[in-house]
C-alpha cells in the first residue's frame, strides 16, 4: 500500500512487520564498511540487531573481522572488539552470503566527485546492486544511506529490476545520514532526528523495525527521536541541502573574515556578537581555513551539477561563491606566512625558499583521520610550493597524509615538528594544539611566529609568550 505524504512522526506505530528471513529482528547488512558503513555495522550490533559488513575490499573486512578498526573513530574499537564477542556482528567479501543473511541491505559505498567534472561519482552505488540484486531470492529492503544526488533512489529501484531479474519482491528506501565523523558513535546511537524515504507502508514499516533499538534507547533516555517520512526526492535532498546550509554558514563568516581583515575589524567578536541573536545562533560560526572532508565540498559541487542538469542551475549558483570563498581562506594562509617572514610574493608567487614551517594538523577535523579535501593539507601542498621546508604533525593522520602528501616531512610528536621551525601553522583545532604551552614551545623554534589557521589559540597568551601572532579575519594582537 503507497502512503500519504507528508508525514513527521515522532513514535513509532504500534504493527510491526515479520522479516522475510523469518528471524525476530530483520538482519541487516551494511554493504561499504567506511566511516558510515563500518560505524553504522558495528553500532546496530550494539543495539542489539545481528549485523553482517560488506566490502570489496577484502584486506579492510579481514581487519574488521580480526577486531581492528580501518579508521580512527573515538569510541569506534571498544564497540567493535565488544560486539564481534557477542557473536551478532560478521564482515564478509561475499555478496551471496550477504544476500542469504539480510532483511536490509543499506547502501553505504562511497560517492566521491567524479574526476571529469563537479557530479557525483554513482558507479559505487551502480556495482553494489549489481553484485547484491541478482543473488536476492525473497523479499529484501534495499536502503541508501549514501549521499547521492536527488533522482538516485528511483533510478536504484531501475537497476534491482534490471540485476534482481524478476526473481525476488526486493523494494527500495533511502534513509539519509547526517553522522559527523569524530562524534559518529554517539550520532548513530543517538540521532536527532532520522528520515524515512519510502514508498511503501511496508519499507516504513520495516524501517520503523529497524530503528527500534534506536528509539527504545531514546526512550530510557527519556528523549524522542524525531521521524521524517517522505518521498524519494525529498529524502535524497535533505541531506544535501542540510549540508549546503553548514558549508553557506561557514563560509558567511569566512566572508566576514575577508572584510574584517580590510578594516582591522576582529570576525571572532563578529561572530560572537551576531550569534547570540538566536536567529543566527553560534554553532558553525567560526571563520578559519574552512570546510573540507569527504562531504561538505563535494556535495555542494554535486548539488550544483545536478541543479544544472534539472534546469535549476541558478538556484543554486550561491553555491559557487560558498565554494570561492573556502578556496581562498586556504591561500590566505599561505599569504599570511609570506607576510610574518617578509618575504617576496611575487609573479611566481610566493618565495618561502630556505625557511623551515612546521604544520599542526593534517586531518579535516580533529579527532578524525580523515584526509580526505583537507584544508591543512590543501595549505601543506601550497607551502611545499613556495619552496618552503614543511614539516607536518597530526595526532591520528600522518599515515593517510603521508600517501595524499609524500613531499613534507611528517613528525612522531608536537615537540619533534616545531623543533627548529622558522613559522608554525595551526591548521586543524586538536585539543592538544589548543593547550599547548607557547612558553615550552617558544623554547624549541627557530622564531616565535604563529598562523592560528582555526582562531582556536588564546592570542593573548601566546602573544606574552613572545609570539608574534596572526589569526583569521582578527587584527594584529601585540
Ligand atoms: N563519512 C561521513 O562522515 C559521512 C557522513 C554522512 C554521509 N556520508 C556519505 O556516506 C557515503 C560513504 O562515505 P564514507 O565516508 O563512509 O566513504 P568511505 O570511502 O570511507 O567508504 C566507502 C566504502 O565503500 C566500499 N565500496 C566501494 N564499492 C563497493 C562495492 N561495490 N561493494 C561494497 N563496498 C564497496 C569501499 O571499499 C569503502 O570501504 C558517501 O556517500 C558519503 O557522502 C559520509
């Protein structure tokens, strides 16, 4: 039966659907065990539900499986070892025993943007049902979670009619997902809200028996997690127009920054000042080196080719500009450094030859190891550039930007990295930059000059210390 639309329920309805495979609770599977797939495998196991990961990656499963997690994710290793022991949590390579296990099967490869243009690379999604559809032999919900441009789900629903040939009642959901990489446990445990794209009232159904560990834990908490029915399209577009809001938020201030910077203005009161009016708010209104990670920079550029190709490619044009305006806060830095040395920028760009700058951060955010569009490696790659020796230190991404950026120097510790340094550059906000001691790190290099690329130091402190201190969008502090 087709439902109304639209719908926003906070409880759920009291029928409850059998799972085709005849088990208590539907099995699921979570096909991509990435930062999403692998976090949402081994936090359902937790919940209670039995839970198979799927990769074609087969080293990355074998890790899994033997209790190592692929990635850095706070919390992520206890709940893996805890519940590969309990028995209810398996990894495979293997699409038939994928296909034999689950009730649901969620869609949780990657869609990064493709090489040719600003879209979203689809032939991820495209592989997965086509290795999962044909093995499908009754019944199965078939649940994107993956970031897609909006039409995806109906062309998915395509694509099990062309490889499931017919032989199983296999239906479609998506159900996007909003989890921030650093805070991902608590996110997926504890979501605020959840989104139900269904076309059907047994996908919604389903999706409620698939949730009801979620809400059950939201119910000893004494909380209410909000639920969103909706069709397709919608589903597919909140995810992309939520992070479309964040990245225009971050970069309104960084466009404050810009113009605090031509009138010695300071955008950290700015931003304080106009976030306490609670219209604006505070949360996201930080200016820095901006936005990067797997998400934010490659959904708007593909919210903006797909806009395009709907003949809504205006609507959206202030994408562009959010986009512009993040570059630039990454060349800013470059510029700064070029300033506080007194060296030459010229028609080459800058000249930074015979100077040693030690980076702190590489990853997009802290408390991640996550590379992926990072703005510290973005500066990392532009410093090398100038000639400049650069020297990088992260507390969790030295490995994976040691690949991305093989021609810095990677240090073991903060105190190895700034040794000797000429400038130092705090590019992602970790907690152990936050609250280093200018005094012992003033003691180490060769001057005592800062970029707080995150405006995340106490200039005050740092400055009678003896640094010499440039923030985003502040004034000189002296
Ligand atoms: N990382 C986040 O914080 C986050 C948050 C919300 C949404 N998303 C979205 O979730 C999706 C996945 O993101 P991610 O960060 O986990 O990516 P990721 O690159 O970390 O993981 C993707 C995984 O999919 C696997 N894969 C590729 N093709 C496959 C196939 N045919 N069968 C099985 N596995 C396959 C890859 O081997 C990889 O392990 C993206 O669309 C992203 O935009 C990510």
């Amino acid at each position: 039966m087709t439902i109304p639309y639209p719908s926003i329920q906070t409880l759920p309805p009291l029928g409850a659907v059998s799972p085709p495979s005849g088990a208590q609770r539907p099995r699921l599977t979570f096909i991509g065990t990435g930062y999403l797939g692998a976090t949402y495998a081994v936090c359902f196991a937790e919940l209670g539900y039995e839970v198979l990961g799927v990769d074609v990656d087969g080293p990355k499963i074998d890790k899994l499986a033997a209790g190592t997690l692929p990635f850095h994710e706070p919390g992520l290793d206890e709940l893996l070892h805890k519940n590969l022991g309990t028995g209810r949590l398996h990894f495979t390579t293997d699409y038939a025993e994928a296909a034999a296990f689950g009730d649901v099967h969620f869609i949780c490869v990657g869609t990064p943007q493709r090489a040719d243009g600003m879209a979203a690379d689809l032939s991820y999604v495209e592989s997965a049902v086509a290795a999962l559809a044909p093995h499908l032999t009754r019944k199965a919900l078939i649940v994107g979670k993956s970031t897609v441009p909006v039409g995806t789900a109906e062309w998915v629903e395509q694509l099990v009619h062309k490889y499931a040939a017919g032989l199983a009642d296999v239906e479609v959901a998506w159900s996007p997902e909003f989890l921030q990489e650093g805070y991902a446990v608590e996110d997926v445990l504890r979501p605020n809200r959840v989104i139900f794209g269904v076309k059907t009232e047994w996908a919604r159904d389903m999706l409620y028996s698939v949730h009801k560990g979620v809400f059950d834990l939201a119910a000893t908490e004494d909380r209410e997690v909000p639920v969103v029915i909706t069709d397709f399209a919608t589903a597919e577009l909140v995810k992309v127009a939520a992070n479309s809001f964040l990245a225009t938020k971050i970069s309104f201030i960084n466009a404050m920054a810009e113009v605090c910077e031509a009138t010695g203005a300071d955008v950290t009161l700015l931003a304080k000042a106009i976030g306490y009016d609670s219209r604006i708010g505070n949360k996201f209104l930080r200016a820095g080196v901006g936005f990067g990670g797997g998400c934010l920079p490659k959904d708007i550029r593909a919210f903006q080719a797909r806009a395009q190709e709907l003949g809504v490619g205006e609507a959206l044009r202030f994408l562009h500009e959010v986009d512009l305006i993040n570059q630039r806060r990454r060349q800013r830095v470059v510029q700064l450094a070029t300033e506080l040395l007194g060296r030459a920028y010229g028609p080459n760009g800058p000249d930074l030859q015979g100077v040693k700058v030690t980076v702190l951060g590489a990853t997009f955010k802290p408390n991640s190891d996550d590379v992926r569009d990072s703005p510290a490696l973005s500066v990392v790659r532009r410093l090398v550039r100038t000639g400049a020796q650069v020297t990088v230190y992260d507390p969790e991404g030295i490995e994976n930007a040691c690949r991305d950026v093989p021609q810095a120097t990677y240090a073991k510790t903060l105190n190895d990295a700034v040794a000797g340094a000429d400038l130092v550059c705090v590019l992602t906000e970790w907690e152990e930059f936050r609250n280093a001691d200018p005094q012992a790190l003033g003691a180490l290099v060769a001057g005592r000059r800062v970029i707080d690329g995150r405006n995340c130091l106490d200039s005050a402190v740092w400055v009678r210390a003896g640094w010499e201190y440039r923030g985003m969008g502040r004034p000189v502090v002296r």
